[in-house]
C-alpha cells in the first residue's frame, strides 16, 4: 500500500533573522515520517556557509499557513490541516518554542541543502507533535526556496 505523500513549501522568503521556515504539525488521527527537507537560494553567487536545522517545536512557531499539497493528484487532502500555527511555510512572526534538534548541518548556499534520508532514518512526528525547518543563527539575507515533504502514517 502506497501511502499519501504530501508537501509543505515556501518560495523567494527573505530573512536575515534566526527563524523557523518551514513546519508541520501530525494530525491526531496520525504520525508523519519526513521524507524530505530541502533550502536553496538564488540571488548571490557568492560562496557563504549557513546552518540549517530540523528540530521538535514543543510550542508551534506562528507561520503563514499553508495548506500540503498533495503530491498525487489520486489522493485524498491531507489531515494535516493549514493553521497559522500548525502546517505554514514563510517566515514566522513568533518563533515558538524549539525542543529537540532532530538534524542539523552547515550547507553552502550556492549548494543548497537537502535531508534525504533512507527509510531507517526517516524522522516520524507522532500525532500532535511538530517539527520545523529554521535556520539556528542569522543567514546572510537571500531569497530562499524550500520545504517539507512528508506521508501520514495512517
């Protein structure tokens, strides 16, 4: 059984601040497994090293909402529903409270970053828990492009 895949996004966000950019937040009906996270910029074709980080939000951050995309057009919407504190992408205007750091890694902008994991080291997010996707410190301002991609567990 294939299981519904879905994806939270942002496009041409620019920050110079310690901010969550991504996040998602497991309906409780079900678990998510991250399958994918990924940031890129375009904008500067100068060589700069950032931090990126996926960690547990024991408080939600405060996000532009965002509704997953299904990423078959044969699905069901997700239960992970939009809310302005649950599934978002953009930069949060409340930042919430970090618990967990899940990954982390320094990535050189004009690379990009991108958390692909086997299946073994896939990251779940039980029902009612979150995750986010933030830079730890200030980048160098960019406009920057990413996501979450994710399956509910159901």
């Amino acid at each position: 059984m294939i299981l519904p895949a879905y994806a939270v996004r942002f496009n041409g966000v620019a920050t110079s601040a310690a901010i969550t950019l991504a996040q998602i937040k497991a309906p409780a009906c079900c678990a998510l497994e991250i399958m994918r996270a990924f940031i890129s910029q375009y904008g500067t074709t100068t060589s700069l090293q950032e931090r990126i980080q996926l960690c547990r939000k024991t408080t939600r951050a405060t996000i532009p909402a965002f509704t997953p995309i299904a990423l078959s057009c044969s699905q069901q919407a997700a239960y992970a529903v939009a809310s302005s504190c649950s599934n978002g992408s953009g930069v949060a205007t409340s930042e919430g409270t970090d618990g967990n750091i899940l990954w982390e890694e320094g990535f050189n902008v004009l690379n990009g970053w991108q958390y692909l994991p086997v299946p073994e080291e896939r990251i779940t997010v039980e029902p009612g828990e979150g995750v986010g996707l933030k830079f730890p410190t200030a980048p160098t301002t960019q406009n920057w492009t990413g996501g979450i991609y994710f399956r509910e567990l159901r």
